[in-house]
C-alpha cells in the first residue's frame, strides 16, 4: 500500500523597504493587498521582510537564500540596488522584481512612471500653463527618478526651458514636500501649475498654499500621483494619476509562481499603464 506524501506549501518572501510608517504607506499597503489576493488564492505563503532602505546589506540573509526554505523571492522596490537582485539569482533563488523597469534579463512588473509624468506636464501645458513646477520625489528610486525625467521630456518636447529652481525635492515624505513647497511657492515668479509627484506631497502643497492665501485652481493648478485614499477628505478634489499597485502585487506573486513551476516565459517583463483622473485642483490658464 503505497502513502501519498503532502507537498510542502511554497514560501515566497516579499522584501519591501521600509517606508515612512509603514503600515500605513499606501504604496506598501496596496503591494501587500494584491500579494495577500493572489498568494491565498494559489495557497501560497509569504513572509514578510521589511528591509533598512538605506542600508541594503541585510536585505538578504542566510534564510532568504536558502532553497530548503524559500520558494521565490518578490522585491517590492530595490532602490534601484541591482546587485542585490542579482546576489539572490547566483544563489539560485527565482526572483522577481516590482516597481522597476529592468533592461538586464530579469523579472520585472512595473509601472510606466516616466510615461504617466509626461502626460501631467503635457496636460498642463494643454491649459496653457507654461509656469509649471515639480515637487519631485526620492531619487534612489526609480519612480522618483522617471518620474522628473517625465516631467522634464514634457517641457522640452513642447519648448519650454528647464528652470532648475521651479524643481524641488520633497522625497515622497511629507516634511520635504512642506518645505519645498514653502521655497516654489515664495518665488517672484511664481509657478502657476505644479506637479507632485505623490498625493501625500500634493496635500502637503495645498496646506501650504491656503497658508499663502493661493487659490486653487483659480490662482494655482496642481497634480499629484497615486490616487490615494487620503486625498478624497480634502475640500480640494485632486486630480492625479491611479497607477494599479494591487494589480502589480497581484501579477507578483502569480509570475513568481508560473516561474517556480517552469510555466513562465523568461524573463518576465510587464509594463502597467497608469490612469489619468481629472478632479477640480487643475484650471485653465486665463
């Protein structure tokens, strides 16, 4: 009488850097909403490894590189660390690798960031804005960094100089975004548009921009980036860009498992288009 051995559950570990409180990033929660959809659906376990993001010698220990225990890896961001990606493949270990394009032969779902920043800018310049400024994100990341090229693409292809000081860094974190909105804002030649590149730096703006008794839209047109839930409290309805998180947490874990079972197609390379939403923050330029 022969006895069926269970097959030990699958175990991929989800690295994401650690965000400003975490637990209530809304990138880190939405990532670990479409993680947790997909890994209970495929049964699946995911262990959940919240990394120094400045730091990256931790993110990859013994445990994390051993294939008795681990599965497959899922980096939620890298902080544009490529060798760290490429440290857990010599070791064997099937990765793949979120809000990143990779041009190297390595898995990759992302959001095409550069793009979605490009039609911010160019919608501004549609309403006849030409004063348009950027409150940018972090640069060790690669959304941040896409999405000031995309910005800075836009002006150029439509003829408008690049003034560095209508370029400000508020490093997705709400105290830069205040202060780099204080120092746009206090300029002689004030901009008239401004693109945030997140919702939580728009809001930031906006507080700031009502201390200044600057209207909006009528005396200030601006744009932020993720659709997130925490703008929709404010009086001033944001108009934003919705990129799909849950979808790529989602994607991440069913790929990564197409991977592990020799289903997949490599590399994996899947590049999700954002979506434009028009609220009351933008106006045209009289």
């Amino acid at each position: 009488m022969s006895m069926r051995v269970k097959k030990a559950k699958q175990i991929f570990v989800l690295v994401i850097p650690r965000f400003e409180d975490i637990f209530h990033s809304f990138y880190a929660s939405e990532i670990l909403k479409g993680v947790g959809l997909a890994s209970s659906r495929l049964n699946v376990d995911i262990l959940l490894h919240i990394t120094d993001r400045f730091d990256h010698r931790g993110w990859l220990d013994s445990t994390l590189l051993n294939r008795q225990y681990i599965s497959g890896i899922i980096f939620a961001d890298i902080d544009n660390d490529l060798q760290v990606v490429k440290k857990a493949i010599r070791s064997g270990i099937p990765c793949i690798v979120l809000n990143n394009m990779i041009a190297e032969p390595i898995n990759y779902i992302a959001v095409d960031n550069k793009q979605a920043a490009f039609d911010v800018t160019e919608h501004f310049v549609n309403l006849g804005h030409t004063q348009i400024a950027t409150i940018a994100g972090d640069q060790t990341t690669q959304s941040g960094l896409m999405r000031l090229d995309g910005y800075k693409e836009a002006l150029e292809s439509h003829n408008i100089k690049i003034q560095k000081r209508y370029i400000a860094f508020g490093d997705f974190l709400r105290t830069p975004a205040r202060k780099s909105a204080e120092k746009l804002l206090n300029l002689a030649d004030r901009p008239t548009a401004i693109f945030a590149a997140s919702d939580v730096m728009a809001l930031e703006l906006i507080d700031v921009a009502r201390s200044f008794n600057i209207r909006i839209p009528e005396d200030l047109s601006i744009i932020g980036f993720d659709n997130n839930p925490i703008s929709f409290n404010n009086s001033i309805k944001l108009t934003t860009v919705n990129q799909p998180l849950v979808e790529m947490g989602r994607l991440g874990v069913e790929n990564l498992y197409q991977i592990t079972h020799g289903q997949a197609r490599l590399p994996v390379k899947i590049l999700l288009a954002t979506e434009f939403i028009e609220r009351n923050s933008t106006e045209q330029l009289n």
